[in-house]
C-alpha cells in the first residue's frame, strides 16, 4: 500500500476513535485528504474500524460526494436543479467547460479541477449556484465562470474566491460567505431578537410532563413536510423504553427548492440548539445529533463555535443552567450528499455509519431508532418554534395561524419573481397573497413543496391556502412564468428521484426509470394518448407500493400536472398510425439488433445492395 | 405509535373479511400463512429477519398499503389481500423485476424452480407491459463450486441475510444508489475470495438463477421441478384450509 495513504487513514480513523458508526466521517475524511477512496483506502478503513470491507464500501458507494475514482484538488459542483437551468445554468456550464478544457464530470490532466453536478444545493434564491469544495458561490455568470476558474488555476484556493461577503452572519469570520439571507419578510416566531437562555430556564421551571403538555397546547406541527405533532412524538419518545435517547435535528434540507433552514443555522442558530436542549429535558435525553447536509459545510465551523459558546454559558453539557442531573450536549453529523437522508430513518442509518437507507417502521424512531434507542428526529425550524414557545408561551404561538396549523411557517421562495428568498408568514396564507408579497407578477404554476410537492395552476388554485390541510409545504415555492415549459420541471424532477431513490425497493428502484423513459418518449413528440393512462397508473402503483416516503412522493411532478396541467401533455401525443407504436424506432431497433449481432443485418445489406 | 411490550396474547383481525386469530409479535404475513392464506412473497423466506424490498406482498391495512412480511399483526385491523387493485400493484411489481433484470427462462437453469417465474405464472403473467431496461451486469464464476449470474438478480437479500445470520459469514451486502444498486461479495471483489462454501445455506437462499450450483445442471428434468404443476404458494394454502373461520370483522 502507499504510505501516504495509510497514513491518511490511520491517521483519519485514529480520530474518531475507529469507531466504524462515524463511517460517513471517516470516509468523509480520507476523500479529502487523498481525492478519493479507492480500493486500497476501503480495505485500509476496514482494517481500522474492524468493519467488514463491503460495509465501508457500501458506504463509499451510496453518498454522492464520495469517489473511488481521483478527484481533482478542487471540485465544481454546478447545482443542476430546474431553477438553475432556467437561470442560465447551460451557459455556465459551458464557459466552466471551454475555460477549463474538460466536459461534466472529468478532471484536468493537472489534477488540480473536477468539474461536476449536483441537485438543488438550496441556493435557488441565488442561482445559478455551485459548491467549490465546500465554498457555495453564487450568481453564476458565464464571465464570474471564467474568472474562477482563472484564480483556481492560481492559487487553489476556493476560500479566496469570496470576494464580498454577504449580509448578517454570512460575513461572521467562520462563515465567510457570498451567500446572502435575502430574508424579505420576517415575521414574529423565528427571527425576533433571541433572549439567551430565557427559554430553557423556563423549560426547566416545569416538568417534562408540563412542557410536553405546553408544545402541545401550542398546537406546533413539524415543519419538516409531514406535520406530525411534535407534543405527540415527544410523549411517545418519553415513555419508550430505554436508557439512551437522543434529539435529532433534522438539517439535511435536501427537497429542492428549500433554503429556508439555511438560513435559520447562519441567523438563530441558538434558537434551534435551546430547542434540542428542551426536547432533551422534556424526553429524558442526554445526547442530540444535528444532521447538516454535506452541501452546507460552509456553516460547520460556525455552528461547532456556537455550540462551544453555549457549553462555556453552561446552556450545553453537565448540570444545565446549575440543573442537577440535566446533562445534554450535541454533535453535528454532515451529510455527504444524498437526498434520501433527509427522510428520518435514512438519516438515522447515515448518522450509524452505514448507507442511508430508510429502517423497516414500525419500529418507529421513538421507540427504536438510532442504534436501537428512542430517538426524536424534529426539523431545524421546528426546534427553533419550541424555543418560542417557551419564550412567549404556548397561546401566543397559537394565536398564529388555524386551528389545525397554528403558528408562522417559513417559505423559500425562488423562480420567476421579483423578490426571491425568505418569509415568514402565518400559516393559512393564501398562495395569492405570498405570490404578490414576492413579487410574482405573472405565474402561470407554482410548485408547493418542491418535487415531492405538487404545481398547482394559475389562477384556479391562487385562492388556496398554504397549511397543512391545504398546500402543505416544507418550505418550497418555485414559482414559473408562462414562457417556462412545465415539461421541462417535470423531467427534471423526475431525473431528481431516479438519482436520489436508494434502490432498496423495487417500485421505486424501477418504477421512476420507467416514468422517466415514458415522459422522455412524450417529450420527443413520440407518445401517444394511452401513455398518459400508463403513466397514472405506474404512478399511483408507485405511491402506493413503495417502502418510504420518497418513493410515496416521487411520482407527484408527473401525477399531479397530469391532473391541473393535462392539456401539455395531450398537445404533444397523438396515436399511431395503423395501430403501430409511435415510440417504435424501427431503424433504431435495427441498429440496436446489429450491435448485438455483430454485423449487419441482412435486410439492410440487401437494401444497400440494390 | 406508542409501543406495548406485552406477553404474546391472542389479536383477532381481518383478512380479506375471514376473521383471523393470530399471536401479537406475528407478521401479517406469518399470521396469514399460519391458517393456510398465501401472500405472495419474494424477499421474505421463512426463519430471515423481514427485509421488505420487494414489495410484492403489499397488503392494505385498514385501507393503507403496507407490506405483509414486516407489518406486525394489531387487534382489529382489516387487511385485504386479494382485490383487484392489489392485484395488480403485484403484478406490476414482479413485471418490473423482469424488466430490470436480463431474465431469458428458456435457458436458465432455475426455470421450474424460480420463485419470481412462478409469481409470473400464478399471476397470468404472459409477457410484462413495462419496456425491458436491458441494463449490462457481470456473471462472476470465479469461485469453484458456485456461481453467481447478476443479470438475474433481483436485489432480494435473501443471500445477503442468509450468510449473514445463518451461515454467519457475511458474504454478500449491496453497494451503490438507486438504479445502480447491485450485489457485491465480501471480502475481495470476486465470488473466489470469500469464505462462501458451496454448503452454505446462503446458496440455497436465492429465489432465482442468480446463485447457483456448478455442474448441477438441469439434474431434476424440467416437467418435474417445484411449480411446473402446482403454482407456488399452494403448499401454504391447501394443507391448513379448514382453521380458516369465516366470520364477519369484528
Ligand atoms: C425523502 C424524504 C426527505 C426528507 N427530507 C427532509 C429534510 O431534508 N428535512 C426535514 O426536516 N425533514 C425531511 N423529511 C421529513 C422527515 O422524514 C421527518 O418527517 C422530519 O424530519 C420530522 O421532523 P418534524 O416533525 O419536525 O417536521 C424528509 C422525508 C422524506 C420522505
Ligand atoms: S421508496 Fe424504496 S427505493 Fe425509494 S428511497 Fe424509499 S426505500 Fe429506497
Ligand atoms: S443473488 Fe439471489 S438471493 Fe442474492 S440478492 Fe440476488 S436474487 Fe436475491
Ligand atoms: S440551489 Fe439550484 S435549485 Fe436550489
Ligand atoms: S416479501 Fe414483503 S416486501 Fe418482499
């Protein structure tokens, strides 16, 4: 083995004590240092952390920030998501491409630059983005393309690339970033003035029983996307059996078109860490676990400062706010890009070290999650409406929104409209009224929820309201106008899910490939009218069979425009003549059937030959 | 969601409108076979931890679908299983495992004895609907006794567990994402270099042409394997059909 390379991974294994359950880490690790983790450094890790070499390779494989091939020293992640390509994403591909003499996907001969690709990276407010190494740059034009790569091939540095700080803590010395708030709205739960301390120093005045009974009386429904009542999930958590339990904040924030929990890490970061630390007083936790998606690395250095002050304040550690016996403290696990994570039991298999692949339910979280143990996963957004609620209490946070969706809900807001970015608003909205807050001046659909979510049509839907009886959302709104080819959304989305399904269930693993292959077909003008028929079906087929969320939504781009946007899909089919498919190629499948052969078939000789 | 550690205690529930008496910790699916009720399975095998891939089991619970090889029995709930609607969903899903896979039945040495051909059969499956993918996957015959045909694979587990938790070796596991998720061996990159035995249980475990024997070829004669005159499941359903009560859901 080359030593340098055995170096680097004793060295990266000895750091986290071997312990192959910080194997997304450890490989995380040694991909920095050496560029890559090819079969040398996967037996090297498994020697190590005593794992079983296909577990580390497992690993290797499934995380899409990881390479068994050498990447350059610097690598270009051009987020590809629908907002981006609508925004000149083409374009800058191609000056990255022609100034750095490669095509997507290859390195210089230097070794020095990979260029890539990556969904959503939750820069849509700012797109065209992309990652440069963990740097996110924003606003991408063709010439800003050129000139970074220019400095690149000086001086390596992607860091040395910002140039002008954003606003508030982006230009927080451990943060250092271009990327900017673009909060337009703020409204009363997320980002008034924190009181440090207030609202744990108020947790712990009750039992754990009481500040259950408050989250509940406070009517807070997650933010995460599924709206389970966190008062519920908590009392669940509680009464499991276990000596070990854990507080999980969910950070991963990988549904495209979602940056809104971006922004509460880089403004209210304490309110989310007061909120683990509640949820850990009123479940009997002593452990909490924030996952960061690997595409926010730029806020790492920053959060672990955040948590060391908090542990110096005495709001983090042994004996809380001189509270006997309450001891809790968090660590941040980072994603390394994968989408699936994000679905709660995935980012518990991630945060164990292995794949991100869902867990059999039940068991729920609560009851068996991470390791075994009861464990809470809650939204970054959320944890940050606990804290409120501790602070103002419970009927002043209800006193927001409906009855069945108390409270503000954050929207990230991004696509054709003059004020992209952040809003608080209270839940109930109607989509109307957000559209004109942001400035849309002329939508024709607006996707709810990112790809998992659903597009609703203009005007017929404009008077819904955003709550989770009604639009229910993450966080998501992409808005389009009517120069954008809804077509166009829907195979993106749909090439989104085919490269996030884990494969671990066959409607998913298969049934997105075959949607895809049949809306390409319909795309070309090939389609006929009965494919819209076999799209629904294989769709609903797909919702209803698959093992986990993701699967369950992954059909919605294609299902719910079927329903609000049919005309654009019967302008481009029609049926074949003499009852022949239209899709049918027949010079291709020729072509193909020569490949196979070998030679050339002997109809075509015989037609080349007359 | 709240979770009741109870001693096992008898859960009557519903199937397809039959009252079923089961024991609390039974899996639909074990409930159901236990009074001579096939659900049709391909990644579940009796005495494997439940894994849940395949989903061909898929069952709803009262009007939710859930897979019946992992969903555990609960008092009063109505399962169905035999509509049409789930029928179908089925149907598509042993369609798409022969459309992700290379599977030519006419010389494959499993035919008669495939767990996923019969499903095809039972379920009047005469040619799948679904565009086959054609995708390019290896034959590793490296290893002396066994070998392993990728192109046939239906990503079940059942190899992966069996050596796992039965032969105690670990000799198989999956890699890669999504559509590009595959078999791989453990240790080493090739059958060869694992400690797999041609004894091992985990052989035996594959329902399909994936795994299979060397120089074992066609030693029962097609027209005298497993289902080529019985479709698969009927072992389940004929011997215990009497415990079966009809009754109305309670
Ligand atoms: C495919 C998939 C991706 C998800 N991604 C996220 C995510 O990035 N962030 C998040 O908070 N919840 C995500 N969720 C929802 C989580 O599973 C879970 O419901 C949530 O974290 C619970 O927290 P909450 O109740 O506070 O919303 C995702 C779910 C699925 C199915
Ligand atoms: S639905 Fe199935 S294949 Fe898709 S991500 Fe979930 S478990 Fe994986
Ligand atoms: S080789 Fe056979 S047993 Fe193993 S996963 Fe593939 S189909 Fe299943
Ligand atoms: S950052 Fe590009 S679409 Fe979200
Ligand atoms: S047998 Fe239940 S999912 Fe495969």
């Amino acid at each position: 083995m080359c030593e340098a390379l055995g170096r680097a991974v004793r060295e990266v294994c000895g750091a986290l004590d071997n312990d192959p359950t910080r194997m997304v880490d450890i490989v995380r690790g040694v991909q920095q240092k050496m560029g890559c983790v090819n079969e040398e450094a996967i037996d090297a890790i498994a020697h190590w952390t005593g794992a079983q070499r296909v577990e580390v390779a497992s690993v290797v494989d499934f995380y899409s920030f990881f390479s068994r091939e050498k990447q350059g020293k610097v690598v270009i992640r051009l987020c590809d998501d629908i907002i981006d390509r609508f925004s000149g994403f083409a374009a800058v591909r191609e000056a990255f491409e022609s100034e750095l003499g490669i095509t997507l996907g290859q390195t210089t001969p230097d070794g020095l630059i990979t260029l890539d690709r990556t969904p959503c990276i939750g820069m849509c407010d700012q797109a065209p983005a992309a990652l440069i190494n963990d740097v996110p740059v924003t606003h991408l034009s063709t010439d800003k393309a050129r000139r970074i790569v220019r400095e690149l091939r000086t001086h390596g540095d992607p860091k040395k690339l910002v140039k002008r700080v954003g606003d508030g803590n982006n230009a927080h010395p451990l943060i250092h970033s271009m990327v900017e708030n673009n909060v337009r709205l703020e409204g009363p739960v997320i980002f008034t003035p924190e009181r440090r301390g207030e609202a744990i120093t108020k947790a712990l005045a009750m039992t754990p029983a009481e500040v259950i009974r408050a989250i509940k009386t406070s009517r807070l429904r997650g933010r995460g996307g599924a709206g389970f009542p966190v008062g519920m999930k908590w009392e669940f958590a509680r009464a499991a059996r276990g000596e070990r339990k854990l507080i999980f904040c969910n950070a991963d924030e990988g549904e495209p078109g979602t940056f809104k929990d971006r922004v509460i890490l880089t403004e209210r970061a304490d309110r989310v860490f007061a909120g683990m630390t509640i949820a850990a007083y009123a479940v009997g936790a002593r452990e909490g676990i924030m996952y960061l998606r690997g595409e926010y690395a730029y806020l790492l250095a920053f959060l672990e400062a955040v948590l060391e002050r908090r542990r110096k304040d005495g709001l983090l550690g042994h004996n809380i706010m001189g509270r006997h016996g309450f001891d809790f403290d968090v660590r941040i696990q980072l994603g390394a890009g994968s989408y699936v994570c994000g679905e709660e039991t995935s980012l518990l298999s991630s945060c164990e070290g292995r794949p991100g692949e869902p867990k059999t339910r039940p068991p729920f979280p609560v009851q068996k999650g991470y390791l075994g143990c009861p464990s809470v996963v809650n939204n970054v957004e959320t944890l940050a409406c606990v804290t409120k609620i501790l602070e103002e209490g419970a009927a002043s946070f209800a006193a927001y929104g409906t009855q069945a969706s108390s409270g503000t809900k954050l929207l990230s807001i991004s696509g054709d409209c003059m004020r992209p970015g952040i809003y608080e608003v209270p839940m109930g909205i109607a989509l109307r009224e957000v559209l004109d807050l942001c400035g849309a001046d002329e939508p024709s659909a607006v996707q709810i929820g990112g790809p998992s979510g659903r597009m609703v049509v203009a005007p017929d839907d404009f008077d819904r309201t955003i709550c989770f009886d009604d639009l229910a959302t993450g966080g998501a709104v992409m808005v389009f106008g009517p120069e954008r080819d809804l077509l166009d959304v829907v195979a993106a989305f749909m090439d989104f899910f085919v490269e996030e399904s884990c494969g671990y269930c066959t409607p998913c693993r298969v049934g997105n490939v075959l949607l895809r292959e049949r809306l390409e077909v319909i795309r070309q003008g090939r389609g006929e009218p009965s494919d819209l028929k076999y799209l629904e079906e294989l769709g609903a087929m797909i919702k209803a069979t698959s093992r986990c969320g993701l699967g369950q939504m992954s059909p919605n781009p294609i299902t719910t425009t079927l329903k609000s946007f049919r005309s654009i899909y019967e302008a481009r089919v029609s049926p074949g003549a003499h009852g022949f498919r239209r899709s049918f190629d027949l010079e291709e499948a020729v072509a193909q059937a020569e490949r196979i052969a070998g030679h050339e078939s002997v109809h075509r000789q015989e037609v080349t030959h007359e | 969601m709240s979770e009741v550690i109870l001693p096992t205690s008898e859960v009557i529930f519903t199937l397809d409108g039959v009252t079923v008496t089961a024991q609390s910790g039974q899996t639909v699916m074990e409930a159901a076979e236990a009074v001579g009720i096939y659900i049709p399975r391909l990644c579940h095998k009796e005495g494997l931890e439940p894994y849940g891939s395949c989903r061909v089991c898929t069952v709803t619970v009262n009007g939710r679908p859930a897979s019946a090889c992992t969903t555990p029995v609960a008092d009063g709930i109505a399962v169905e299983s035999e509509s049409d609607q789930i029928r179908a969903w089925r149907r598509t899903v042993i369609e798409m495992l022969f459309v992700e896979g290379n599977h030519f039945c006419m010389f494959c040495e499993k035919s008669g004895n495939c767990e996923l051909q019969a499903l095809g059969y039972r379920m009047g499956i005469v040619a799948p609907r679904l565009p086959y993918l054609w995708p390019k996957r290896p034959v590793d015959a490296s290893h002396p006794d066994v070998l392993i045909d990728h192109n046939r694979c239906i990503l079940c587990a059942r190899c992966v567990r069996t050596s796992r938790d039965v032969d105690g070796k670990q000799a198989f596991a999956f890699v890669g994402r999504g559509s590009r998720r595959h078999l791989a061996v453990n240790p080493g990159s090739r059958l060869c270099d694992t400690k797999l035995d041609v004894t091992d249980a985990a052989v035996d475990a594959c329902p399909v042409g994936a795994i299979l024997r060397k120089r074992r070829g066609f030693e029962t004669p097609i027209g005298r394997r497993l289902y080529d005159h019985v479709p698969i499941g009927t072992g389940v359903e004929q011997p215990v059909e009497l415990t079966i009560r009809e009754g109305s859901p309670s």
